[in-house]
C-alpha cells in the first residue's frame, strides 16, 4: 500500500492498493468539512463516467464508497496508469499536443452542446460567491497582515465588478468538469483520463475554460508541483501554444467573449482565500491584478 497526501488544500489522501487483485486507487479525507466537497466529487465523477463522452477521454470508475470509519470518507476508483502533465510535455511532440488540444477542445464543446443556451441569464450566484469570498479574504487578511494593503485595494475594485443580479446573453448552463487542470487529468499515449469532479457554484462549460486557461495562460499547477528538474522555457512555450489555440478555438462562442475575464477573475478570488504559501499569495496578489487591468 502506498500513501499520498495530495497537493493543495482539500486535506484527502490517496492510496494505492489491491483490491480482488486489481490495482485501485483509495481516496479519502479525515476532515468533516471536506466529506459532502468529497462525496459530490465522487457523484459527479461516477454520474460522468456512465455517460458517453469524447473520443480519447475516459473517467476512471467509482468501484464504491465507504463512510462506515468514523469521522472519515472513502472512495474506491479504477486506477488508471499515465503521466502527469510535467513528463507529459517534457517530451511530447507538435502532433502529441495538437492531438490534447483536439481532444479537450471537443471535450468542452460537447459540454456545450450538452448544456441549455439561456438567451438571457440573470444570476445572483457571482454576486453571492463574491460576498462570500470578501468576508473570508477580510477575516484573512486583516490589517495585521503584509498583503492587507494589496487585498483591501482588489476588494475596492472587485466590490465595482460584482453587483446583485448579473445579466449574460446567450450563456450556457448545465455541464462542466468542474476543475479541469492539469493536474486532474492523466496523460496516456492515445487518451486522457478525467479525475476529481468538483461540483461549481454555476454549472457552465465557461467554467472548464477558466479552469483550463488557468494553467495554460497562468500555469497554476506548477505552484504544486514539487519537483523542479524540468525544462521550464519549453513548458512555458508549450502552455503559450496551448492557450493560444484554446482561445482562438471558443472565440467563435460570444458566451465566452462575454463571460471568460469575470469568471476568471473569479476563480482566482476564491482561490487566494485558501492561499497558506507567502509564494501562492504573491502570485494570487499579481494575477488578480493583471487580469483587472487587462479586463476592467
């Protein structure tokens, strides 16, 4: 049997182990507050993986859960040997990448397809995600902090951007991933297999783009990536491709022209409210502040 802890904030662990002699993968939390986050996770994922979806795009299945540990929630999916998106792109070639970003690039818009366009949607949901973020970012970073000058600045700027019932035209609402990262996929030779779901406050394939772009234009992952001893310069031009022609790719859609730079600045705000590194803060701090000044 072989533990994990994984990367970032949720607090689950992972194990490796046989189960009737197969190889599967054991992931659970000890933490009551991340049970339903966990549980959701685990529906979404075995609700995807029951479903058809894109070519070169598979789900490990959900084998079972079990809460019968006290305090403690388990989830028991298929393993599915791969790389991670650092070996991956270390040696992939012009054809390997132009084959993901086919792929992905279906994966999405099939989601799109999939979902409801609303000619006009009005929602409180970023204007309630926005207050909730702000309460939690000025309990954080109280005026005893070294970032509150730069937090209370974004705060100011943001509260201009988030108002009660935000109207988008033609948006599209019903199916997305949920935290489609790099780091939650799982790169073989011909296929991509999807993990960790995670259930959104607005189901919408504009959140799979965010997520996404959030590593190819602003490459979150690498903060959790541990090991160093990889070709950065090429990495990075990689990403700079990848984000060009996913960009390029939804631009014929007006419900991202529309919608991408406030969700994405959105994803960010909820991020930096978990942010437990001076070096994730920073970083948080400086793409906040870019995407304001790129988009508003």
């Amino acid at each position: 049997m072989k533990k994990i802890e994984v990367e970032g904030h949720s607090g689950c662990y992972i194990d490796i182990k046989k189960e009737n002699d197969i190889l599967v993968i054991d992931k659970y939390t000890k933490s009551d507050k991340y049970i339903p986050r966990l549980k959701a996770q685990f529906s979404k994922q075995e609700k995807a993986s029951k479903t058809n979806i894109t070519q070169g795009i598979i789900v490990p299945k959900i084998i079972k859960t079990d809460e019968s540990w006290p305090s403690e929630y388990h989830g028991i999916m298929e393993y599915v040997y791969g790389k991670n998106f650092v070996q991956f792109f270390e040696y992939a070639d012009k054809m390997t990448i132009d084959k993901f970003i086919t792929t992905i690039c279906e994966y999405i818009r099939n989601e799109i397809v999939s979902s409801t366009c609303e000619i006009e949607y009005k929602t409180d949901e970023l204007y309630k995600k926005w207050e909730s973020v702000k309460k939690n970012m000025t309990d954080i970073y109280n005026k005893d902090s070294q970032y509150s000058s730069d937090i209370f600045n974004i705060i100011k700027k943001c509260d201009e951007i988030f108002k009660p019932n935000m109207k988008f035209e033609n948006f599209y609402v019903g199916k997305c991933h949920g935290d489609l990262t790099f780091s939650n996929i799982i790169f073989r030779d011909n296929e991509y297999a999807l993990i960790d779901f995670l259930d959104s406050f607005i189901e919408s394939p504009i959140m799979d783009i965010v997520k996404l772009r959030q590593d190819t234009k602003y490459k979150w992952s690498t903060l959790m990536y541990n090991s160093k001893e990889y070709d950065k310069t090429r990495y990075d031009m990689i990403c700079k491709y990848i984000d060009e022609q996913i960009d390029n790719h939804f631009k014929k859609y007006s419900f991202y022209n529309d919608t991408y730079p406030i969700f994405q600045l959105m994803n960010f705000l909820r991020i930096i409210q978990y942010a437990k590194k001076d070096e994730v803060t920073v970083y948080l701090i400086e793409t906040i502040n870019n995407i304001l000044k790129e988009n508003f």
